[in-house]
C-alpha cells in the first residue's frame, strides 16, 4: 500500500511494506539461537508464535487504525539477516493495515516499551510473493510508540446536506470553532494539522503520522487547499470535500477523485 505526502505541490510516494533490504550502517544484532519457535513460546491461532523479551511500559495496544513506531530485525530461516532497522540507525514509521498480517497481529499484542520474538509462518509473512523472504521468518521487534490517526468520517463517501459550498464546487463543514478573528491570505504561511482520505475510506497523507504539525505557504498547495483555508481563522477546524478539479485533476500517480480533509489552523505565520 502507498501513502502520498500530498500538502505542498510535490508529492512524495513510500513503501510501508516490509521488505527485504540491505543493512548498513550500525552492526546489527547477532542471529538468536531459536530461529523455530521454542517451547516456551505462545502461539496464537493464526499460528504466529511469540516471546516476551522486554516488558512495555505502556498500558494501551495499538489497533488496525494506528500507526506504530518500532525497531526491528528480521531473519529467514536459515539465519541469514534480511531487514534490520537497528542496523540503520533508525526506527521506522509503520501503518498496521499496511504491513504483513504476522506484523499487523502481534503488534496489536504489545504496548510501548515492549520488545518482543516472533516467529512469522509463511503464510502471515509472505508465501507465494515473488522477490520476498519466504517461509517463517524471526523478529526482534521493539515498540517505540503509538500514533493514533483520526477515525475516517461516515461521510467520506459524500457530501453530506448540511454541508456548505463556494461557487467553485468545493464542501466544507466546520467541526470546531476558531478562537482567532483574522483569516489568511492567498500568500500566506500557515501551521496546521490534517488528515486525508479518499472516498473509499482511506487515509493517505496525515500530520497525524508524522507526530508533528506541517507549515507551508498557501501559494504552494492544491487549489482546494488554497480557498478553503483562507475561510478559516486560527484555532478552527474544518472538514472539506475537493472535488477532483480543485485536487490533483486525474494526474497519474496521485490520489484521483474527490479528496475529503480534515485541517484544524493553529497559526498564521
């Protein structure tokens, strides 16, 4: 599944899929011992095993909505390492609908702060996928955090009645009040949080995921982006439907359709 950065003009297209990759960088952590499920371990009834190495310190569990920070490291059967984000030096940012079901289950298991083994049969990794690792894999995975992304609208779909409009086609409803009293410009730089979803349900750009807010001028962004902001003051959120026009216009490679935001201003710049 791919996610599309999609605020400035420029849009930026990422992998969330685990993968086989090279490991650069820092030495990664030796091959364990047990590359099949001991004895001792649990086993869920999809077959995915697992074992505690680290306790969490947190007291809540991801679901299949959020977005979860980790360090991991994975091997193949016969030891070999395939993937380590420990080796790069870096965690990596992941949507648990967008990962192999083995992730995407046990890691609903966890809290923060844990770090625990899993043994991942084939066919919760990935069995029959051509370029992938196959047969049961091994992680070290290590919950570093939790990001929640907002819940997607039961309007996403359409444009509600309630729903006001300029005489450019574009829908906004407002979710929250502004505390401010002056609007932005066209020229404007603006601080914002936003999330983003196409009609289907799915999210696909969010501030949300990146746990920090975004600034850009509104010159930069979509024309939908554009017209709808400069209606709000600082401190407002609202829900906008763009139709395709004031989007991205069916260019290739970018969400297509109408796009639906919800854009809170925290400050004009």
């Amino acid at each position: 599944m791919n996610r599309y950065h999609i605020v400035p003009a420029l849009i930026l297209c990422f992998s969330l899929a685990l993968i086989a990759a090279p490991v650069i960088g820092q030495e990664a952590p030796p091959t364990p011992a047990n590359l099949t499920p001991p004895a001792d371990a649990q086993t869920t009834a999809s077959g995915l095993a697992y074992k505690v190495l680290q306790e969490g310190t947190g007291t809540t569990h991801p679901d299949g909505n959020d977005l979860v920070l980790v360090h991991y490291t994975g091997w193949m059967s016969d030891g070999q390492l395939f993937d380590s984000s420990v080796a790069r030096g870096k965690p990596a940012l992941l949507p648990l609908e967008a990962i192999i079901d083995g992730w995407t289950e046990g890691l609903q298991l966890m809290t923060e702060g844990a770090k625990w083994r899993l043994w991942i049969p084939g066919k919760l990794a990935y069995e029959g996928v051509e370029g992938r690792p196959q047969g049961t894999l091994t992680f070290d995975v290590e919950l570093l955090e939790i990001r929640s992304i907002p819940p997607v609208p039961e309007s996403v779909s359409e444009i509600p009645k309630d729903a006001q409009f300029n005489r450019f086609g574009l829908a906004w409803k407002v979710l929250q009040e502004g505390t401010g009293t002056v609007h932005p410009e066209a020229t404007s730089k603006v601080e914002v949080n936003y999330i983003g979803w196409t009609t289907d349900g799915k999210w696909f750009d969010s501030t949300y995921s990146r746990g920090s807010t975004a600034e850009f001028g509104l010159d930069q962004v979509i024309a939908g982006w554009r017209q709808g902001v400069q209606l709000m003051v600082e401190g407002e959120k609202r829900r906008f439907w763009i139709p395709e026009d004031l989007a991205y216009g069916g260019e290739s490679g970018k969400p297509a359709g109408m796009l639906v935001f919800d854009i809170e201003l925290i400050d004009i710049k």
